[in-house]
C-alpha cells in the first residue's frame, strides 16, 4: 500500500491510500481532501498511519504523532480562540436573576457583562464584543441602541431585581438603607438636568447629576432614582422612599440612612408619613440640655445607653477604637489650624461653626487666635456615637442595623470603581439613563457572585474571580477529514475550574 496524491479540477488535492493489485492501482480509501499546502501535510501524514494500522502494526511512529500535532498547533491563530468565561459564568447569574434577554435585548444583556469585564468607555465595549463574542461592532453601533433603551425598561431591571432580592431574603424586606452620590460628566457642558453642584468627588466645576440609591440587608440592590444635579441631598429621600412603595406595593419599611440626611424636614417628614427609622445623630449638635444628658449617661464599650429627644430614643455607644480615631482626626484638624494661624492669612471672617473653625477666637480687636480650651474641652465627645430612632428594636438591634449602613458605602464604591460608573461620557439624557440602568444591573449581578462565592465557599473576592471568569478561552477547529467545526473549552486553572461548576 501506499499514499497517492490525486489533484482534483477544482485546485483541491485527494489524499488516497492505494494498494497495487495485478499491476493495478486499486483505491482502498480517501483519507480527505486537501485545500491549503498545511492540510495537505496534515492528510499525509493520517494517511501514512491508516496504513500501519491497516498493516496491523501495533505501534505508530512517534514522529508522526509529534507532526500532526505539531501541524495541527501551526494551523492555529488568535481568531481560533474566544473569551467565554463572561458568558458561561456571569451570563448563566444574569439568566437566574431573571432579567431580560432573547432578541435585541441581547444587547443589553452583554453590555452589562461588558461592565462586569471590561468597564471603561465604550471602545471597551466593542473590545468586549470582539474577543467574547466574535462580533464586530461600531462605538455608534452602541450609541443606537442606548437611544432604544426607553423608560420601558427601567421599571423591568428594578422590579426584576427587587424580586430577586427579595426572595433571598425569604420574601421579606423589613428594613432599607439609603444613600446618595453624584456623578460628574466630563468636557460637557451643564443643562437642565447635568448642573453643577456639591460634588462627592470633589469635582465642582463638571456638571453633574445625583443618584438615590437603596440596598437591602447584605447590600441587595433595590432600586434607584436619579436627580438633577443641584438637587438638595435632603430633599431626595422621602420621593424615593415613595417611589419605592408606589412600585413595589410593599408595607412601610425601617428606614436607615447616615448623618447627612439628618435634617429636621426629613425627620418631620419621616413621621408624617408613618415610616420607622433610624438615622445617625450628632450628638454634639443637639441641644445644650440634650447634650448635658448625654455627657452624664454612663456609657461604655458594649453598653449603650438612651434618652429621649423630641424625635424619639437617642441611642449613644461608645467605641475605643472610634475614640482613637476621633482623637487623631481632631488632632490633624488643630495642626492644620495652627499652620493658617502662623501665616497670618486668618481674619476673623474664618470664626466660624464649619469644621475645626469652632476653635478659633478673636483676641482683641484684629487678633485670630486658637482657643485650645474649646479644643481639649471637645475630648469628651472622643468615642461616641448617636443614633436617633423612633422603633421599639433593642439598642443592639438598632446599632446593629445602623452598622450595615457601610454595605451602601461599598455599593457606591463598587460602582464607581469596579464598574466605572462615573465619569459619565454621555450627553443626552436618554443615553445618561440607559448607562445607570446597565451599571445598576451589573451591579446586582456582581452582588449575586458575591454570594455564590461565600456559599460555594470560593476563596476569591468578585474582583479576582471576575480576573479568572474574563481568561476563560475556548479552542474553535475544524477536522480536516469531515470538516466538521468543533469548540473546547482550554483547559481552566483550578480557580476557573471552580467558578465554572458553581452551583448557580
């Protein structure tokens, strides 16, 4: 027997195993057909082995074993390989939460695992589309089909997720937490909706808009709303907590929120519409009466003690650790001080209530000086922390609570840095919406692998197993004889390994 190289009309070449029979060439088998010099080589050499075994030798040649793979590994290029860990781990935690997909909805859908992978601008975005799912798109590919991203599909992200949340808390949600932030645009000019205002980021001059945000026990997304930028954030959280109930027709929550929202409207407000709170107080901005109460309430590490106040129970504890730092703070504040009172640049415009000016007085008639009294006098307050309630929880429960606050604070850093929410590139208003709306289910996704993680006891944080998810490659190749085109996934580390069998 031996191999026949037979060239066809077409340019193609038969590879053929042909064995001599009475001066005849009898065909006993084509082993394919070759289009290209490196499939020729290919066929050569499965040829050749067909021939040992068909002779019944047991033991083919290693070095035709090492050139077929080697043929094989030379045919290969980068267009054979494709990203698909965003979709085989992030898209089957998208699919469980329920949101949409199917049809043009699909886009939407791998734009918000494209924030997950790849956060940025939107040339991340058609990176994104290249190497994850073979498709070549245009920047203004996108643009188009944020502008067809209508209100429609708001309520549908916020009741899906609200649902979802929802059932993780055994079909209960009892107590929300509020917060808001800003987000600045960059080289836009402001309009009736980006105005510049008080910025978090300390980004005054950029216009900007300002989101409300509420999150659930564990930081479960709720809901959202946006704001025009130079919205008080004071004013934002009675519509929100409406909005919320309008939607989801749920029973009156306890409200938690920090400090900031502290305001005596609010907490009118509050009460007037028969919500449950607790809010942060400021101990030292109480009354004179109030605060002489609290300076002889017997409080100390593990042991809150409470008065009443005309917005209901003043809870007060007291933390070693808070004390420390309270004292430092206070310390680089007096140091800053002393170094503008040095330069003489301080008049007695300066004596003021904002921040450590309070411990500045006038001595004579032109003299700014520091009254350290006031200064050492403020020690008392080193440790101590309010919390003003109108619930029956125990001081425990309500400390507890207020504590989970931090899960808001790591919902809004998430998505300012993990998700690169802000800066917002976009101009046009329906276009601002649609990226908060994709951000805002990225980030429900990302807390739902956050929980998977802990419960399949993965030893990754989101941040590296979203690192491991985007390397996932599978091998795309065509056999050489059928022609049959097939996918395998490369072979995963251990980490992607796990991320791939998780119990979704």
């Amino acid at each position: 027997m031996f191999v026949r190289k037979n060239k066809n009309r077409s340019g193609s070449v038969s590879i053929q195993i042909v064995r001599k029979v009475k001066r005849k060439n009898k065909l006993i088998k084509t082993v394919g057909i070759a289009h290209t010099k490196r499939e020729e080589e290919l066929l050569l050499l499965l040829a050749n082995n067909e021939i040992e075994r068909l002779k019944g030798v047991s033991a083919l040649f290693v070095e035709h074993d090492d050139l077929v793979v080697e043929s094989f590994v030379e045919s290969l290029s980068n267009d054979h390989l494709q990203k698909v860990g965003a979709e085989l781990v992030l898209g089957r935690i998208y699919q469980k939460i329920g949101f949409p997909q199917g049809g043009s909805l699909d886009y939407f859908k791998n734009l918000v695992l494209c924030r997950l992978v790849y956060p940025g601008s939107k040339l991340k975005t058609v990176e994104y589309f290249k190497k994850h799912l073979k498709v070549d798109v245009s920047v203004y590919s996108i643009y188009r089909f944020l502008d067809q991203v209508d209100q429609s599909l708001k309520p549908i992200i916020e009741k899906t997720t609200f649902n979802y949340t929802k059932k993780l808390l055994d079909g209960r949600i009892g107590v929300v937490f509020y917060d808001m932030t800003t987000l600045y645009f960059e080289a836009s000019e402001p309009d009736d909706y980006r105005i510049p205002g008080f910025n978090k980021d300390g980004k005054h001059q950029h216009p900007q808009i300002m989101i409300g945000l509420l999150v659930s026990n564990n930081g479960y997304p709720i809901g959202y709303q946006i704001f025009e930028g130079n919205t008080s954030e004071t004013k934002t959280l009675i519509p929100v907590l409406q909005n919320f109930q309008k939607k989801f027709d749920i029973a009156t929550p306890i409200v938690v929120a920090d400090a900031a929202l502290l305001s005596q409207a609010n907490i009118d407000a509050l009460q007037e519409h028969g919500y449950q709170y607790i809010l942060g107080g400021r101990v030292k901005n109480e009354t004179e009466v109030i605060k002489q109460q609290v300076i002889a309430l017997q409080v100390a590490e593990g042991r809150p003690q409470e008065i009443k106040s005309k917005n209901g129970r003043l809870i007060v504890s007291y933390s070693a650790g808070r004390a420390k730092k309270d004292e430092k703070n206070r310390e680089k504040g007096l140091k800053r001080l002393e170094s503008k009172v040095k330069t003489g640049k301080i008049s007695k415009q300066h004596i003021n209530n904002r921040g450590y000016n309070k411990y500045l007085r006038l001595e004579g008639e032109a003299s700014v000086n520091i009254d350290y009294q006031k200064y050492n006098a403020d020690k008392i307050w080193d440790g101590l922390k309010g919390y003003i309630t109108n619930t029956l929880l125990s001081r425990e429960e309500i400390i507890g609570q207020y504590s989970q606050l931090w899960q808001i604070e790591k919902a809004f850093r998430i998505s300012k840095t993990d998700l690169r929410i802000r800066p917002v590139y976009h101009r046009l208003r329906n276009r601002i919406e649609a990226h908060i709306c994709i951000c805002f289910a990225a980030y429900t996704v990302y807390k739902e692998l956050e929980r998977l993680i802990i419960i399949n006891q993965i030893r990754l944080s989101p941040e590296k197993a979203i690192n491991e998810i985007k390397e996932i490659k599978q091998l795309s190749y065509t056999l050489p004889k059928s022609k049959e085109t097939k996918t395998k996934i490369l072979k995963p580390t251990n980490e992607q390994e796990w991320l791939l069998n998780l119990e979704i």
